[in-house]
C-alpha cells in the first residue's frame, strides 16, 4: 500500500513515535512524506521514505495530486490545530481530496493507531481494487 505521512512543526515528534511503534507495519508498505517529515522519519526509524517539498513548499499539493490520481491508499496528517499555517488552503485542499476520492485519513494520533492498525490487519487491502497501481499486468 501506499502510505502518505505527514506533520505539522508541532506534531513532528508524535509522528516519530507514531512512526517508530508502528515500523513493524510501515516496513511492509510504500511511504511519501513531505520533506522534513520524511527525513525524520527515515533517520530516527530508518524506513524508507520517497520525499517531496516541505507542506508550505508545495509538498501537500504533490501528495493531493497523488491522491486525486487514486495512488495514495492512506494518509496519516498530524495537523496542529492551534497554529495558523500559512499553507492552509493547500492543508484543506488535501483534505478534501482524500474526501472526494475516499482515501482513509487520520488527522490526530488516535486516529493515526487505528488506521494504522488496520492497515497491519489487512482491513484496507479494499484499495488494492481501487487503486490503479495494483491492476497493472
């Protein structure tokens, strides 16, 4: 599956432990980032992680336009919700593709372990029939 990881200043360091309780899962699947994200990420975990721009940068756009093409199969957005982001209608953009194109999406850690655990169980291998990558010969 392909998996989307990313976080806001703030919520780095929950997407680090995030990431490192579930490396046992993650390993198994294909991870975007946005840029320093991905490089945390990868150096406290170790997983590889294909890197785009920072959010503000364009980086959430890059991973939208994965979504809008249905190759993303889930997103894990740590938002801080108490801090304005200058990238805000590229954050809400995001969001709103993962709802048009019904892509599972955590916004918080609770939901992130949920979804996460899902993924290790098997409960998302639906997207494997949706997503375009998967029906290629």
């Amino acid at each position: 599956m392909n998996v989307a990881l990313i976080a806001h200043d703030k919520k780095k360091n929950d997407m680090i432990n995030l990431t490192y309780a579930y490396q046992h899962i993650l390993k198994e699947h294909k991870l975007f980032a946005t840029g320093t994200t991905g490089q945390m990420i990868h150096d406290e975990t170790g997983l590889d992680v294909i890197r785009f721009k920072s959010g503000p940068l364009g980086g959430d756009q890059q991973i939208g336009a994965l979504v809008a093409a249905n190759e993303i199969d889930l997103v894990v957005f740590l938002r801080d919700p108490l801090t304005a982001q200058p990238h805000e209608p590229d954050v809400s953009a995001l969001l709103r593709l993962c709802d048009v194109h019904n892509i599972p999406l955590a916004t918080n850690v609770a939901s992130g372990e949920v979804l996460l655990r899902a993924l290790g169980r098997g409960d998302l291998n639906w997207r494997k029939v949706v997503n375009p990558a998967y029906n290629k010969e």
